[in-house]
C-alpha cells in the first residue's frame, strides 16, 4: 500500500491495523514525513519532504506497480473546506477554481494510473459532497483510469472515534475484476465520549503570560510523563496497549491572563457567545466560536489543523487550559505509541490534518479481506 499526500499517517496506520504492508509516503509537510518515517520505519520509500509535482518519473521512485495493491491519500482539502471557502471569498477575492491546491487530485490520478491499483481510497473534508461540479468532474476522471468509483460520507464517530468528524471518502475498484466498491458499515452503538478517552491522563496545571504574548507561550518542552491512572475504559486500553507506563506529547499551550480568565467563566459546551457582554473583548457575532468548553460525557466536535493557532475553541472540560497534544491525539484515535515529531504547534496542525486511524482501520478492514480472497483464489489456481 503506497500512502500520497500522507500527512502524519492516520490512514496509513488505520490501513496497517487492517493488515496492510505500508510501502512508504509522500508529502511536502516535513514535519509529517519525519512523523510518518519515525511511526513506520520499515517502509521501503523514504523520501525527505516533497512536493508531489516535483516528482516527473515515477519510476525512480523504485517501487514496482505489482507491489502496490491500495493506493490511498488525501489530496489538500483546505479549498474544499467550508472554512477554506469561506477564507478565499472573503479575504482572496478570487474564484475557487483558480487556486492550485484544487487540481492536486491530478496528481493522485496520475500515480493512479502508473500503479494500477486493485483499489484506491481518497478522503477529504464532507463539503466536497457539496460541490457536485467538483466532485463529478474527478469521479470522471477517476472512472476514465479503469476503475468502478463511488463516494460515501462517513462520520468518525460511528467507528470507535470520539469526536463528530465527517469526512467524504471516494474508493474505486479496478473494472477488470468486477468488484463494487466496498464501505463499512457502523460499528458504534454507544458513541464514546471525552471523558472515556482522556481521563487517565496527567493532569496539567496551566501556564499563565502576560497578554502581549502570543498565546503559544513559552516553548514546552516535550517528555515523557507518568499516567494519572490505569486505564478507566476500553477505548484508554486500546490506545496504550503497546505504550509502557510513561506518554510522550503531553504538552499544552500556555495562555494569557485573559484568556485564562474566560476559560475558567465557560461551563462545558458553552462557547464565547454564551459569556456575559461585560467580560467579552471580541465582536459576538464575529466570534461567537472563538472559544469552546469540550463536554466530558459527550463526543468532541470536530478537530481542525487551526488547533496550531490558539485551541481556544477546544478548551479541557474540566481543567483551566486547553487539550494537550496527546489529548487531542487521543480524540482523533492516534494510540499513544505513535509519536508525533514537530514544534508542538506543528503537532496540533498534524493532528487536526489526519485522518483518525480508527476509522481508516474500518474503512480499510473490507477491503483487505476482499484483496485476500482474490490472491488466495489466484493460488488455488497456480
């Protein structure tokens, strides 16, 4: 399996757990592909960070069509995003089909069509689903390279994942072999819950700074740190199961005073818009979700890459501060073995970019069984 535009790996470790040999990633993010490299060191290709368009012969590339079986990624979906959107209109002036970042599925297509998969799987941002246009126009293309293609939208937590994240999946299967394309079904009854992922954590006392400071605050340095407990739920068990006693990227952001002050007003699930006009600095209407008090019983709302910005709209339920990095690594469902290498604000943008693991492990589950059974028909054969 060959992970493009790869991120941290999310799908890639998603696709792993289903059984999946990861052959290697590519992305321009090097702070993903030192995280990618450092989680999977026996991948076969170990590129530094690379712009997908700068690669003109896929043959130097050194992996052989035969061995690629899957080919997944997640062409940039910040022009796809309703945060994306929104950005362009207001602030670019100009039209969504101008910016680059939207034909970055060609490049997908043409990895495609050099390796020949027996499957592909892209993922990108719900609202894609959206732009009928858009999305037509690269099924098309898709369908044009010999494959059945259809879309799905799958909400993370329907499989294991504690937050409400939806997210368009395209998989396409080769039309030679004659097979649908596959998706999973939900596997979650009971959703889990902030508190049923984090609660075993240290907890950390805040770190407050004057308010000229930026909100990043002093640099934290990262380290090993003891658990709180042992494990409180099943969900706490899967996510150490191969860590040991000690976690690593257990850092949050210092704030300042101000800040620290509305944290502490915010009662969980309120945000900025709920806080008495007296105590607001910011333009209600503006910025009614500029901060967020995450609810301890209920599911996180969706993480976002702007967590490298501040995290005021992802503030600890019950703690004066906002969710460290493994906190959040814990929501999107990254076990706590996986190591996220970055400055730690490039760790908040890693994990809000990525794919939860658990849900590609579902997505990818079917899809391994289905590729067995076809080598296990072409021995019987031989």
């Amino acid at each position: 399996m060959l992970d493009i535009f790869c991120g941290a790996g999310g799908m890639s470790l998603g696709f792993q757990k289903a059984g999946c040999k990861i052959l290697g990633g590519i992305d321009n993010n090097p702070h993903a592909v030192k995280t990618h490299h450092q989680n999977f060191p026996k991948c076969k290709l170990k590129l530094d960070a690379t712009d997908i368009r700068d690669i003109e012969n896929l043959e130097d590339l050194g992996i052989d069509p035969k061995e690629v079986d899957i080919l997944i990624g997640g062409p940039p979906c910040q022009v796809f995003s309703r945060v994306g959107i929104g950005k362009m209109k207001n602030h670019l002036k100009r039209n969504i089909e101008q910016d680059p970042r939207n034909f970055l599925y060609k490049e997908y297509i043409r990895f495609l069509r050099y390796y020949k998969p027996l499957f592909f799987i892209i993922e990108n941002v719900d609202n894609l689903a959206n732009k009928k246009d858009i999305l037509e126009t690269i099924i098309k293309e898709l369908e044009a390279c010999g494959y059945r293609v259809e879309y799905n939208v799958l909400d993370a937590s329907d499989f294991g994942v504690p937050q409400r994240r939806l997210r368009i999946f395209i998989i396409g299967s080769r039309l030679d072999l004659g097979w649908k394309p596959i998706f999973p079904k939900s596997k979650t009854k009971i959703p889990l819950t902030v508190g049923e992922a984090i609660s075993d954590l240290l907890e950390l006392q805040p770190t407050a700074m004057p308010l000229k400071l930026k909100s990043s605050g002093p640099k934290q340095k990262d380290c090993e740190l003891p658990y709180r407990s042992a494990p409180e739920s099943g969900y706490q068990r899967i996510m150490r199961r191969y860590n040991g006693d000690l976690v690593r990227n257990h850092i949050c952001r210092a704030h300042n005073y101000e800040d620290l002050k509305i944290f502490d007003m915010l009662k969980q699930g309120q945000k900025y818009g709920d806080l008495p006009q007296e105590v607001m600095r910011y333009r209600v209407d503006i910025f009614k979700d500029k901060y967020k008090r995450l609810i301890w019983d209920d599911l996180s709302w969706t993480l976002t890459a702007h967590m490298r910005k501040d995290c005021l709209a992802y503030i600890h339920p019950t703690q004066i501060r906002s969710i460290s990095v493994r906190e959040a690594g814990r929501i999107q469902s990254f076990p706590d073995n996986f190591i996220f290498y970055a400055p730690m604000t490039r760790m908040f943008e890693l994990v809000g970019n990525s794919v939860p693991p658990l849900l590609a492990e579902s997505v990818a589950k079917p899809i391994v069984k289905k590729i067995r059974e076809y080598y296990n028909v072409l021995s019987l054969k031989e």
